[in-house]
C-alpha cells in the first residue's frame, strides 16, 4: 500500500496548485522529486482535500442506504431501493483514503516529528482518525497496524484495534496541538485549508470527535459512557463558529490527477450533486414537510429539495419572459413505490430534456383506466393534447422540460427533480459563469435562461464540506440526556440543535446572497417568519415531557443530510425495528420496499434479526479479498459471502463475545 503514496507527489506537480520552489528544499534537484522532498506545508492540504474526497463519496452512498437520497445509477440503487447491495460500492472510498490519504498522513507525522512541528504532527493524528474510522464504520475489519507500513499483504485487525488506536490517535492530538511548536518549525497557518492555523479550533473538533466516536458505544453497556461523553462534548465545540468545514469553491476548471473531478469543489458535490442521478427521496421529503405529523413545512426545505422551472413563456428572441418554479417530490422506495413499479424498474426515473421547438409526443396507452387518468392529469396541468383511440398525443410547447419518450409512464417524471448542480469544471457550457451554479439540459436551455434545477443546499459546488459541526454536539447531547432520563436537559440541546442548523445554514446563505442568489432563489436567506413559525409549530417538541428520542434522532437526520453519521445512526437504533431500549421505532417507515431484491445480501428473517439490515459493506473485492484473501479471511471467513453486508461491526454489537460470533 505505502508505494502507492507517491502518485500524489504527481497531484502537486500535474496541478501547479503550488510551485517546486515553495515545496522542495533548494539542495533538493527539482527534476527529481522523492517523497523525502514534500514539505508539511504542501502535504497538509493535499490530506485534506483526498479526505474530503473519500468521505464525500462515503456520504452520498451511505446516504442513499439511510434513504435521503433516491439514485437512477444502478450501483448506488441497490442501496437506495432493491437493498441487493453491489460490490461495486465498496471501492471509491478505500482506494481514495488508502492511495491518496493515509499514507501522507504518515509521513507528515514523521517530516514533522524531525522539526519539532507538532501542530503538523497533530493534524496528522486527526485525519489518521477520521480515516480509519470511517473504514472501521464501512468495512468493520480493515488493515491498520500493518497498513503503511511497506507490507504488500498487511493483515486486518478487528474493529475494536481500529477504535481504541483512533481515540488514541486523538488523545495525542490534543497533547500536541497544545504544545509551542520548536523555533523554526513551519507554522500551521501555511497550510491548513480547513482552520487557518487556529489550534484551539483544531483541539475542539478533537474532543468533538471522541464525542461522536464515543457515542457509536451505545449498545455497549460496559463501554458506554454518558458522563465521558458530555465532558467531551464541554471541550467541543460551542457555537457555530467552532464549525470546522472545509469551503467549495467554484473558481477552477482544474480537476483531480486521480480522479478527473474538480479539485475545488464541495466532496459531497463530486458525488451527489455531479451528475443526473440523484433525487431526493420521499422518507426525507415527508420529513421536511410533515415532521410528527404536522403538516408544517421545514423553512430548511426550499434550499433542500431542489426546484425546475415550469409554464416557461419565451420571449421573441428565445428568452424566458415568465415561468413558475416547481419544487421537486420525493421519490418513493419504502411504501407503495407506485411509480417505480408502474414502469417495472427501480432505476426508471427518466431525466428531462428541453424543447427547443412544439413537440409532439404521441402515447399509446391501450389500458383504457391509464388512459384516462392520463388524460385526467394532463386536463389538471392544462397541456395541450389530442386523443385518438388508445393514442394521446401531447404538445410540449417551445421552453418547456419534458421527458423525450412514448412511454405515458414516464411523462410525469419532470415532478422530481435532480440534485444536480453545475461547477465551471462540469457544466460543458463555456458561457456559464462562476457566480452561476444552477444546472441547465443543455446549451440550448441556457441561453434561454431555464433551470433544470437549482440544487440542494448541502452538495452544491460551493457548499461547505462538514467535517464537525456543533448543531451535531447539540443532538449528540440531547441524545445522551434521554438516555439518561433527563429529559429537560435532553429538550434544551434537542431545540439548540435545530436553532444551530437553521443559524448555520442562514448564515451561509446569507453569504451566497449577493454572489449566487440572483440567478439562483433557494441560495437565498431563509424567512424569518417562516423560521419563527416552524421553531413554534407541532414539528418541533414544544417541551421536555412530549420531547422523544425519535424527535431528537428525526432532527439531526435533517441536519446531518448527506453524512455517513446518519446511517451510523440508524445503525445503533436497529433502524426501524424499534427493539433498542424503551425508545420504541426511532426511524418509522424506514423499511424494505416493493422492490426489495436483496435477499442473498441481508438474511435476517424480521425487523428484529440483525441480519434484516444493511449493517457494513463488502471489502473492496479485488484489493482484499483477492489479493489479500489468507490474511483477510484468517480475521473473517465471512468476508468473501454474499451476506457479509448484513453483518455488524464491532461498535455495532452489544457484546465483544457477540462480535467474535460472527468472525467464527
């Protein structure tokens, strides 16, 4: 694993973002760079931008297994909707934290440890703990002592050794972090991306850390600890401007060595807001409009649930004069699955296109209740259409999105929209400028000015990557206090958890105001009436007596979005088989779908068996199984079956006799 640190000596040459003069020491021939040569300076940010490469792709695929998110892709639909999970999943995230990330991480500690660095030192110790446990919370066994070590076959260790050496890792941290550094090492300012050199921030995104990490410890009843958990959350953060992200940007057409994306932009964009693929799906959508069942609409939705154009009007040259915004739907897996299954197929949603001119589409529809219902919803949009027979032809005027297909099935498609944003790195239309991020069909739709879609607040190229933020301190602490009983201090962090999501996302919207909000609505602030109103409404506990555990955990699953700590989440509550504790169903309607296909992958026969759920992820099949197939099935002969995705991992058992069960 190690040799392949070296291919992102390559980023830094290939990209220019930083010249050889600035990284290499002036007794070192610039022709010939080695490994020995990479100043901290120019390692740090480079860690940092392959992290968030990895755990953005960890996010969206975990995301659309915790149902935020619906995908047309047929590899990340078998977690959104049929639940065969593919191996083709498992790959991304550890090639992209094992090539490009962790063993930078090793060799800036040690750079660092040799100038007396120790904020570089620090730092290291960080993203070595974010990394391995996001491997640990995937894949549950992973290389780790052996791993950057030279060994080509390193041998796995369990994910208890994978837990306790990342707190470690963070307990370090912070002894370092607080330490002067030695008298000339190279200050931390110059290059930290993420905190700008603050080692206050840094020590509390640490303690931050040990707090959500030892949460993962709630089925643990030896482990678990509530105290231990809220003195860490009291060296954390303590307001949103202790958030620690890392800023998209949108000013580069630049893209990665490794992975041919934009080298700027937000990691959650890369992967969920890239392309056509994504919806947002409807157990997330009823959330931000029916939370506890009151009708009351989220103020966070507009800027969530991405909207199109529609009833576009063009002017004499071609341009739009007027039109209406249509908020997408969500799409439904878990209950009836209507529409998936009218067309037969999971991954049916069929993307738009834009009528450069009246389009005629002609629909035979030969089942006369289709039929009329058809031509009852067409009535209802006020389309212009023609029948003749079983045939229904339908005009789509000059401007409008429709979807270019004779099958009547997927003419109602343009109700969801995509999640899809554009960068200048993506778009293919020279002519769209930085300060515009809305995605558009095509050239044609640009210069006629009609969105496709206007994105979702979380994965728009310009959002920031969330690396800890303290509305998730808020939830972490309402959580622990339910548990212990004390509901009003559970209440007090369950609606200082909602205000610092809402004061997060206002504040960052605020700042896109004057740059992106005037070609694009939903980048805009918030009302704030309409926030008052939601604070006050049945969607929120109004006090600690009505205040549950699935308020809490609803709440932070809004706030979270696009997080692999979401499925974390979901996966301590036995997502909805409401068997933890006195809690009851955390997350309802959360379930297998119509179109569940996966029964090879989970084997659990009720909601109650583990084994029903999704619960890790496949080892890379080509990496470890293959190649290192004695080392890895030495720890775990199971590593290879078909149902190793429905296996929990260490945190997730209650037990260690529990765990070692299932690696027997």
């Amino acid at each position: 694993m190690k040799k392949l640190k070296y291919i992102i000596l390559a980023c830094i040459l290939v990209t220019g973002v930083t010249s050889c003069k600035k990284w290499l020491d002036v007794n070192v021939d610039p022709d010939n760079p080695n490994n020995l040569t990479v100043k901290v300076e120019n390692r740090l940010p480079w860690i940092q931008h392959f992290y968030m490469y990895s755990a953005g792709v960890t996010n969206f695929r975990t995301a659309c297994q915790a149902g935020v998110y619906y995908a047309i892709a047929a590899t990340q639909n078998t977690f959104s909707t049929t639940w065969q999970c593919s191996n083709a999943n498992s790959t991304t995230p550890y090639q992209t934290w094992f090539v490009a990330t962790s063993s930078n991480v090793e060799d800036m500690y040690n750079t660092a440890k040799k100038q007396g660095a120790y904020h570089y030192m620090a730092a290291a110790n960080v993203f070595h703990a974010m990394g391995y446990m996001q491997m640990l919370d995937l894949y549950g066994e992973m290389p780790y002592t052996e791993a950057a070590t030279g060994n080509p076959s390193p041998k796995p260790d369990d994910g208890k050794t994978i837990y306790y050496g990342c707190m470690a890792k963070l307990n370090e941290a912070i002894g370092l972090f607080g330490k002067a550094q030695e008298t000339g090492a190279t200050a931390l300012a110059a290059g930290d991306m993420i905190n700008k050199g603050d080692a206050a921030k840094w020590i509390k995104l640490c303690w931050g850390l040990k707090a959500r990490y030892m949460l993962k410890l709630s089925k643990k009843s030896d482990l678990y600890n509530a105290d231990s958990i809220l003195y860490c959350l009291s060296k954390g953060p303590q307001s949103i401007a202790d958030n620690v992200v890392e800023q998209g940007l949108n000013n580069s057409t630049v893209t990665d060595y490794l992975i041919g994306d934009p080298i700027v932009t937000n990691g959650n964009f890369n992967y969920a807001g890239y392309g056509n693929n994504q919806r947002i799906s409807q157990f997330y959508y009823n959330l931000l409009t029916n939370m506890r069942g009151s009708n009351a609409i989220d103020p966070r939705m507009t800027k969530i649930v991405p909207a199109s154009m529609s009833n576009v009007k063009l002017d004499a040259n071609k341009k739009v004069a007027s039109y209406t915004w249509s908020r997408s739907i969500g799409v439904d897996s878990y209950g009836s699955a209507a529409r998936l299954l009218k067309a037969g197929s999971p991954t049916s949603i069929v993307t738009p296109t834009y009528a450069t001119a009246n389009t005629p589409i002609k629909y035979t529809i030969s089942i006369a209740a289709d039929r009329a219902n058809f031509i009852a919803s067409l009535a209802a949009k006020g389309k212009t259409y023609t029948v003749s027979g079983n045939d229904v032809t339908v005009t789509y005027p000059i401007g409008s999105m429709f979807v270019n297909s004779t099958n009547y099935v997927y003419a109602g498609d343009t109700v969801y929209v995509s999640l899809r944003s554009n960068s200048i790195a993506t778009s293919g239309i020279v002519a769209q400028s930085q300060t515009d991020v809305n995605w558009y069909v095509n050239k044609d739709a640009f210069d006629a000015g009609v969105v496709g879609s206007t994105g979702s607040y979380q994965i728009h190229p310009v959002s920031d990557f969330e690396i800890l933020t303290y509305h998730e301190m808020c939830f972490i602490q309402a959580e622990v206090y339910m548990r212990k009983g004390e509901t009003g201090n559970a209440y007090t962090a369950y609606k200082k958890g909602i205000e610092a999501h809402l004061n997060m996302m206002q504040a960052k919207l605020s700042d896109w105001q004057s740059t992106y909000g005037t070609t694009n609505p939903d980048m805009k602030p918030m009302n704030t009436n309409d926030i008052s109103t939601y604070l006050s409404s049945n969607a929120v506990a109004q006090s600690g007596g009505a205040l549950t555990m699935q308020d809490i955990m609803l709440q932070k699953y809004v706030a979270m979005g696009c997080s692999i700590e979401n499925w974390n989440d979901m996966r301590r509550f036995n997502f909805s088989a409401g068997n933890v504790g006195s809690f009851g169903v955390v997350y309802p309607g959360y379930d297998r779908g119509p179109l569940f296909t996966g029964n090879a992958q989970l084997t659990g026969a009720g909601k109650t068996d583990p084994r029903y759920w999704m619960r890790r992820w496949a080892l890379p099949p080509v990496y470890e199984i293959q190649y290192n197939s004695i080392n890895t099935l030495a720890l775990n002969p199971h590593a290879g079956d078909p149902n190793i995705w429905s296996m929990p991992i260490w945190w997730d058992c209650a037990t260690d006799a529990e765990y070692q069960n299932y690696l027997k």
